[in-house]
C-alpha cells in the first residue's frame, strides 16, 4: 500500500542520510576500532556535553544500563527499589537481575508518570532506590521525587530510554540524579544501527565502578575482583550515534510540531492526550492518547492505511513474572486504565504533513458505539 503509514519508518531517515551512515561505517571499519576505542570515547564525550554531565559510560543495550546503575550504586538481593507500574518491564529488569525486588507504584492520572504521592506508603526498611522514568519522552516530576528520595535517604534513577534531549526545568534529562540510564534502540529519538545503551552520571565513584563493571571487572593489572560483564558498547554504533546526534536537537523539534497538530487538531471528545507539568520539555519519543473501545479504534485507523501501537498493554505489576508479589487487578488504577486504553499514533521526524493531516482526521472520525 503506497498511501500506508506506518507507525514508525526507519528507512526514511537512513535514505535522507545514507551517504553519510555508510561513511561513519567505513571510517570504524577503516580502523577496526570495532569494540570500545575511539569512537565510543568521542561519543560519551559528546553525549556528556549534550546532557551537561561530567560522566558517559556506554554499554551495549538500556537494560543493562539499569543493570549497571544497580550495582553502581550497591543494589543487592534482599534489598527493594520503587518502580512506576506504568513503564516497560525493562526497567524492573535492573532491579530483579541485580536481586532486589521490584515495588510498583501507581502514575497519575494526567500526566501518566511515577505518582510521588504513592512513594512514601511503598517505602520500607529495605527501600534503597527510587527509579523514575521519563515516560513517552516526558520527565517526570524530579523535584518532587529527589526531596522524598532525600527525606528518607534514597537514591535516585533516571530511567531516560525514550527522552533523548527532554528537559527538566531547563536541564537536559539525564544528569538531574544520581545516574541515568539511556538505551540506544534503533527506533529511539537517537537510535543506533542495533543495541546500545549508556549511563550518565555526576559521579566519579558510580562512574568508575561502571566502567569496571562492564568490562569483565578488569583491574589495570588484569586481575578480576568482582564478577564482571560483557556490556560493551561497538564502535559502528557509536560512530552512527555520533553522527545523529547532530541533529536530533532538529529531530526533536520536528517531533514537537508534530505533537502541535495532534494536540490542536484532534478535536474528538473521546481522545485524551498526556498532560505535561509545568517546566517539563517533551521529547516526544511516542504521542500516546488514550481512547474507548480501543481494539475498534486501531481496527479503524487500520482501515484507513494508518498503524498505531500500544505502549504498554499490560502494567507491570500484573504481569505474569511478578505474579509472586500478589499484586490484584485494581490495585494500581491509573496503570491498569493506561494498559486497557492507550494507543500511540504514529510519531517520527520523516512524517509528511498530509500524512499527519490524515491521521488528525481518522482520529477525528471515530466514534464510540
């Protein structure tokens, strides 16, 4: 179908930018700078001035980011980190594979991120770290989490895997917190040719032990103290991560007048859009709505050469591999609402106007039975 649009379409960008991918490409291969080496270091470094950090440490996927912030910073078994239920089950990931036990906690009901007014209840004796996630490129509420963070002596993560150049109170996400964790997914605002992922961080100790930790826990003299991983970071990727990195102040942009249209133009009562809290900047990774009758609505923009996605259609705290915690139907509304309702219209920089007109006006001729 020429007229079909899909929900995210890669292949846009790499043919507006081929020439220039291909020789990032060459220049690596040109001198077999294949793993870590000198590409990766120029970007860390560039990523580090994009986000106003001191530390970038690159890793090879954004689960393994939180993995690595986890262990940074001490997280072991027996111990609990507070986690939105509203999130990718990646970001329990960290926490599980670490030993630690997931706690979820409702979002709001407008903004769609981590509630602050649920953490305290979900705090306990082995509480040792809170994780916030930027939500669909969204930052949520930093200030109001750090200062319950600080009262009960707990630290701070930022889940940042889909809000690449968001800002907080006029800061880049990323460098607000104790650490914070990006992934590098080929569909993500800065999207790499396969996995990638980095950490950010303010602190040499949580810097060094990252870096340490991601290759095999290695000492200057060979020696292995600790168990260690294999969690580096290619240099193809970062060489193609620098490249774009560019531009996505640009990409960015354009993801922001799209979201324009779609917030002005899509005018149907049914359709509720995540509200944004003042001083917060989207990044627009995914424009997520929530709507009635969800199955029929994406079988009607289908109908109409359109694909949608849905992120997320089960909350994490009901899904099946945390079924051991007890977690009930109803017990974190908010959540449960979003998983049953949310639907992401298509959202990327390459999307054509009278592509986006068409989508506003599908939106716009639904109607719940």
């Amino acid at each position: 179908m020429d007229d079909f649009i899909g929900f995210c379409n890669l292949k846009r960008q790499y043919n507006d930018h081929r020439e220039d991918f291909l020789h990032a490409i060459d220049l690596v291969c040109g001198k077999a700078a294949f793993i870590d080496g000198e590409f990766v270091k120029s970007f860390e470094s560039e990523f580090a001035k994009f986000c106003q950090v001191s530390y970038v440490s690159c890793v090879n996927s954004g689960t393994n980011a939180i993995l690595l912030a986890m262990l940074a910073m001490g997280i072991k078994t027996g111990d609990e980190v507070i986690i939105p239920a509203n999130t990718f089950v990646a970001t329990a990931w960290g926490p599980v594979y670490a030993g630690a036990r997931p706690e979820f906690v409702d979002c709001t009901s407008d903004t769609w991120e981590i509630d602050p007014g649920k953490i305290e209840a979900a705090i306990t004796g082995k509480t040792k770290a809170i994780i916030g996630v930027h939500l669909y490129g969204l930052p949520f509420d930093i200030d109001a989490v750090k200062e319950i963070a600080e009262k009960n002596n707990l630290l701070v993560v930022e889940d940042c895997a889909q809000a690449h150049g968001a800002q907080y109170k006029g800061h880049p996400v990323g460098g607000l917190c104790d650490i914070g964790a990006f992934s590098f997914y080929p569909t993500k605002n800065l999207g790499a040719f396969g996995e990638g992922g980095c950490l950010t961080t303010n602190s040499p100790t949580y810097a060094e032990q990252i870096n340490i930790l991601k290759n095999h826990a290695a000492n200057e003299h060979g020696d292995h103290e600790k168990i260690g991983f294999n969690m580096r970071m290619d240099g193809i990727q970062a060489a193609v991560l620098s490249y774009k990195l560019k531009f996505l102040d640009s990409t960015n942009e354009r993801r922001r007048v799209i979201a324009k249209r779609y917030i002005d133009e899509i005018i149907s009562p049914n359709i509720k859009v995540q509200q944004i809290q003042e001083g917060a900047e989207h990044a627009y990774h995914l424009f997520v709505i929530t709507v009635p009758e969800r199955d029929r609505f994406i079988k009607h923009m289908y109908s109409n050469n359109i694909e949608c996605g849905i992120h997320y259609p089960m909350s994490c705290h009901l899904q099946k591999v945390f079924g051991y915690m007890g977690y009930k139907p109803g017990d974190l509304p908010n959540a449960e609402y979003l998983a049953e309702h949310c639907v992401s219209l298509p959202m990327y920089p390459e999307l054509f106007e009278d592509e986006i007109s068409r989508v506003i006006e599908a939106c716009n001729k639904f109607q719940i039975s």
